[in-house]
C-alpha cells in the first residue's frame, strides 16, 4: 500500500515536473524563434538601409556613396574613368514647372543614361540634375559612352508639358595619378561645368585638364576677393546719361557698377556680375546698387535735376520676392516717384517666364516702375510676351548700332525695332551710339533716346553734376544741357 502511495506520488510528481519541462521548452524555443525572427528581420532593414546608403530612391541608381565604392571596385581592377552629366537648365525647369514634372525627367535621364552603359559600368544619381558614369577603359571609351549618352538625352519624348528634348554638358575624366583618387567625379564635374560655358569651343563634352583646377582655385580667390569688396563697399556706381534724340539733352543716367580691384585694376560687370550671381551676392550687391541710385538721385532732385536714375536687374534679382518692396522701401525713403526709377531687365531674363519673375513683374507694374527692356533684339521675344509685360522702353542691343553704318542688315533691325516700339506705345533708346554718322541715323529711324560714348562714357555722380551743371574741368567730359524726363508730364508739383 506504502508502496502504491509511494507511486502515485511519485508519478504524480514526475507528470507534473514533464510538463514543466515541456513548458519550459516550448518557452525557450518560443524565444529562440522570436530572436531568429528579429535577427532575421534586422539583417533584412541592415541590408536595406545599406542599398539606401549606396542607392538613389528617385532613380534606382547609384548615390554619391554607392558611386565612390564603385569607383573603389573599378581601381582595383584596372583603367576606368567618370563622365558626369550636367542636365541643361534644370534649377529653371524646376522652378518652372515644379517638383512632379523635374522628378520626371530626372526619372527619364536616369533611364536613358542608363541605357548607354558598356558591360562592367554603373550609373548614379548625385544631385538635382547632377548624374555620373563610371566607366571601365580608357580615355576614348569613355568619350564614346558621353556620345552616345548624349544623342540618347536628345530622343525628344512627349511629355505632359510639350514636347522635351533633353540637354546636356558632359565632363569626362579618366584615372590617373594615384594621389588623384577619390577626386576622379569631382574633376570630370569641372570639365562639366566647363562644357557647360562653351569655353571649349563648339561640343558640349569636355575632357578635364589639370588647369580647369588652377582655374578654379583662382577663381575661388577672386570670389573671396568679391566678397570682401562688397562687404566692404568697395565696389562703386558711375552714370552714363541717356539724351532725347532730338534736342539732345540730358533726360536720364544709368548706374553701372565698376570694380577697382587692388592688383587686377578694373574688372567689368559682364565678369563679376554673373560671378557674383553664382556665388549668391547679388542680392546684397543688388540692394546696394538701388539703395545708392536712391540717394544719387534724391541729391539730383534737392539741386533741381528731376533726372530718371536707371538700374540694371539681374536675372537673380528678379527671383527676389521682395525685390520690388526694397525699392519701394528707398523710393519713399528718398522721397522719389516710382515713374522717375527705371528697372532695366535684359530681354533675355525679361523672357523667362518664372512665376517669381511674372509676379516681379507685376509688382512693378502695380507700383507705377518705369520698365526698360535692355539688349533688345537678342533674346527671341514674341510679340505677345513683350506686349504682356508692364514695359515703356526698349533698348536696341549695342551690337546692331555698332554695325548701323556699314551693315544694310542692322540698319534694318533697327529700324524695324524703332517701328515695333511705336506699334506697341514703348519709346525706344539706342545705346552705344559712338559715332556722329549713327547718331543722324538713328534720329532719321525716330529713336527716342540716345545712349553712349559720342555724349558721355559712364562717369561719376558729380562728374553727371558738373556735366548738367556746365561746370566741368577742362579735362572733365563735355558739358551737355539737361532736360526733364521725356516718358512723364513734369509739372511742379512733380518736384
Ligand atoms: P548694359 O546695361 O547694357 O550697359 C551698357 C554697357 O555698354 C556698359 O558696359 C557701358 O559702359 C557700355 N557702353 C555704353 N556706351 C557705350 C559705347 O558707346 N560703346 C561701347 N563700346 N560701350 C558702351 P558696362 O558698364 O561694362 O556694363 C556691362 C553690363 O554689365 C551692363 O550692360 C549690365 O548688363 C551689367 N551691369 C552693369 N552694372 C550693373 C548693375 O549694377 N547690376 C547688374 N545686374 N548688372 C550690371
Ligand atoms: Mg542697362
Ligand atoms: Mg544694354
């Protein structure tokens, strides 16, 4: 009977430690399943984030990261090389039709380039409109690759804005020096943005040259260089009046920026204004330029010279949002009517149909700015945009007056511009009137206004003074007479 307890007890006892085993068991391997689930899944988001570190999410190709391993896999193997592709125009493009539409191309790019690629190349997405090949071979193969990429880019395809043809500036640089490696995509990007400026004459691939980087380390310095002048307002306005074609009196002066640099000298505008622009000082530039023109022309005003001052607008200027309202700010605080400050915009810019520009536009329009479109005759404008903007002056390029006297062809522009000008009720100004000879024919067109070297180079705000005045020195320029603004009534109660 003991015996037969003993038993059940123990058997009772042995069950219950089974199932407790068994328990446990099941807890440890519920456990080890869990964890090999969660490595599992970890391994699978390591890898994922891995392929997202080296790839591009918009186009499935290379990032910059996965480029440079690339690059790292093709050095051990043997000559390679880069070509980096430079889409023409894509911050404009972006800005003009917005993210979806610029994610579009890009997709379209991507897919073509990736189409040129050789056996052993891959592709990457660096930036915007910034793409790279890495190609396994030597200088001509890589040239080969850049042709064929670029008759690919050109495949005109129909796109929910239009017909596209793509272009593109293609660097290309090959593997050389070891001390060099690592540098391979930035110097193919130099070469790049060489093609991009025609420097190398006709074609837009170019092949990197160790002086492209001297190159830009100068030009770095020169941008310092910019940079401290304007901070340290150095740079400074000349003037250069505008006369009525007729009497040949003074009616306007255009300030133009000049750079006296301490070891270059002189510098033009055409150089460091397109430099300031890229390295985004033009707005403070900018801003300085109608800031003093204010003040010039407020002391014009206090000596009894009602003189329309003149500022040239660059094309970054008029991106400016609050381009207009800085004007309007130092019109009232020189006390000086909006009519009386002409905004020159270059007929090329004038053409680019930005939002920010057409609203830019439209604020001068609405504050009463007198609008001049500069280098007329250049820059391909239709009729119907040029009667849509809020413009009264055109201003014939420099190029077809300097030919006036010697090319039947210009004579015509010229006068076909002075004809368009009064179908659409714009005055008209010829500048860089040098000669006597151009003078007269520019009067017999009708041309309202005249502008250049035969009356005035540009000069200084108390030269412009002394000018009007008659009391120039005798090594001074010559005294001209001066006479109201032609575009408005002047009455006193303008003054
Ligand atoms: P622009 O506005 O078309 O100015 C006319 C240019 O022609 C000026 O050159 C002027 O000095 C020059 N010029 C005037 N009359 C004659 C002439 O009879 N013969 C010749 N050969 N040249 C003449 P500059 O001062 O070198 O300016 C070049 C361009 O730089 C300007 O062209 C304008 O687009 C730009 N610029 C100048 N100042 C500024 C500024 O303050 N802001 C901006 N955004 N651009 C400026
Ligand atoms: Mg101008
Ligand atoms: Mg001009």
């Amino acid at each position: 009977m003991k015996v037969a307890a003993f038993d059940e007890v123990s058997l009772g006892l042995i069950g219950v430690s089974l199932m407790a085993a068994l328990v446990a068991l099941l807890l440890m391997m519920r456990e080890r399943w869990k964890s090999a689930r969660i490595s599992h899944q970890l391994q699978v988001v390591s890898s994922e984030k891995r392929a997202l570190e080296r790839g591009d999410a918009l186009t499935g190709l290379l990032n910059r990261k996965g480029l440079d391993m690339a690059l790292d896999v093709m050095a051990s193997a043997g000559p390679h090389g880069v070509v980096v592709v430079l889409l023409d125009h894509y911050r404009r493009l972006r800005q003009a039709f917005g993210q979806e539409f610029s994610d579009f191309v890009i997709k379209l790019a991507a897919q073509r380039l990736g189409s040129c690629l050789p056996p052993g190349a891959t592709a990457a997405h660096l930036e915007g409109g910034e793409f790279a090949l890495a190609i396994p071979g030597g200088k001509s193969d890589l040239l080969e690759v850049a042709e064929l990429a670029f008759q690919q880019l050109a495949l005109p395809v129909q796109s929910a804005k239009g017909q596209l043809i793509l272009a593109a500036s293609m660097g290309v640089a090959t593997a050389g020096l070891p001390e060099d490696r690592g540098r391979l995509i930035e110097f193919a990007s130099l070469a790049a943005e060489r093609a991009g400026t025609g420097l190398n004459g006709e074609g837009k691939i170019c092949v990197y040259d160790p002086a492209f980087a001297e190159e830009a380390r100068a030009q770095a310095f020169f941008l310092n260089d910019l940079r401290e002048a304007i901070e340290n307002k150095q740079l400074r306005l000349l003037f250069q009046p505008k006369v009525d074609a007729q009497s040949l009196q003074i009616t306007a002066a255009e300030a133009l920026l000049r750079w006296q640099h301490p070891v270059r000298g002189n510098v033009a505008p055409g150089v460091f204004v397109p430099m300031a622009e890229a390295a985004g000082l033009m707005g403070v530039l900018g801003r300085w330029v109608i800031e003093e023109s204010c003040r010039v022309a407020a002391n014009w005003r206090a000596m009894g010279l009602r003189m329309r001052v003149a500022v040239n607008i660059s094309a970054l200027q008029m991106q400016e949002e609050d381009l207009v309202d800085h004007i309007a700010q130092c019109l009232g605080r020189y006390g000086l009517q909006p009519n009386r400050f002409t905004c020159e915009i270059t007929e090329s810019v004038a053409m680019q149909h930005t939002a920010t520009a057409t609203a830019t536009f439209e604020r001068m329009r609405s504050l009463g700015l007198h609008v001049s479109i500069d280098d007329f005759g250049t820059g391909y404008s239709s009729l119907a945009a040029l009667r849509r903007l809020p413009a009264s002056e055109l201003k014939v390029d420099r190029a077809f007056i300097a030919d006036l006297e010697h090319s039947e062809d210009a004579r015509s522009i010229a006068a076909s511009i002075v004809s368009l000008g009064k179908a659409l009720n714009l005055k008209v100004v010829a500048e860089g009137v040098e000669t006597q000879g151009q003078c007269e024919l520019l009067m017999m067109m009708g041309c309202d206004e005249l502008q250049g070297f035969l009356f005035s180079k540009p000069i200084s705000a108390d030269e412009m003074t002394g000018m009007i005045k008659g009391t120039s020195q005798d090594d001074g320029p010559e005294s001209l007479p001066f006479s109201e603004s032609l575009f408005m009534n002047t009455t006193l109660s303008n003054l």
